[in-house]
C-alpha cells in the first residue's frame, strides 16, 4: 500500500521549484510529515521560501553543489526577528531535524541522512 502525505498546514505547491510546475511532489514524505508536525508544534506560520529545486535554479540562487534542496530533503522557512528564530529552531529540533543553518531572514532545515546529523551553521 503507498504511503500517503496527509499534510495539515501545507500545499505541496509551497515546496515547488519555480523552474518546474509539480515539482513540489519530489519532496521528501517523511520530512514533510517532520516538517508539518514542527509547525503544528511552533503555533506560527512557517512561510516556505525553498523548497525542491533542480540544478539550474540551485545555482541560480547560490544553492552548494550536493544542497539537500536538489533531492527533496531540505526548505528555507522564513522567519522575522529573534523569538520567531526561536521558536522554529526549538519546533525542528524537537521532532527531529538536527540539520539546520541560520540566516538573518531565513532558517534553512533539512533531513539528508547522508550528511552529518547534528550540525547547525550560520549564513
């Protein structure tokens, strides 16, 4: 039986890349699911800026060779200010995303387990 994504506070639309009509559906299920759990347990919108992105617009936008985005298993959330920062850094970490970089507008999450798992970086 297929495994099916039952998200509650997001459209797979939101992870598309804008080079690529659909694409949001080359997301990762289980992080999504992580994803979505960490904003039920946030209680504020998490706006995503990235989501999946093919190599093109990877490095359009300065993306790393080998970026987590390329593979469905990384998004930028935006945030504003010090307590939103808060809030979704502590939301991620408690349902399991220990990959995460910080940036003045933007916290960027992923779950590729071919990288370190417990690494946090600043932009």
């Amino acid at each position: 039986m297929a495994h099916t994504l039952n998200l509650k506070h997001f459209k797979l639309e939101e992870f598309a890349c804008p080079c690529e009509e659909g694409s949001g559906k080359k997301m990762d299920k289980t992080f999504l699911e992580k994803l979505d759990y960490a904003r039920e347990n946030a209680g504020i919108p998490f706006k995503i800026t990235s989501g999946y992105r093919c190599e093109e617009h990877n490095l359009k936008v300065g993306g790393r060779v080998g970026s987590s985005h390329l593979k469905g298993l990384a998004a930028d959330i935006s945030c504003k200010g010090s307590g939103d920062r808060f809030i979704i850094i502590n939301a991620l970490l408690n349902v399991g995303i220990s990959r995460i970089g910080v940036g003045k507008s933007f916290i960027h999450c992923d779950l590729d387990n071919l990288k370190s798992p417990y690494v946090m970086w600043l932009y």
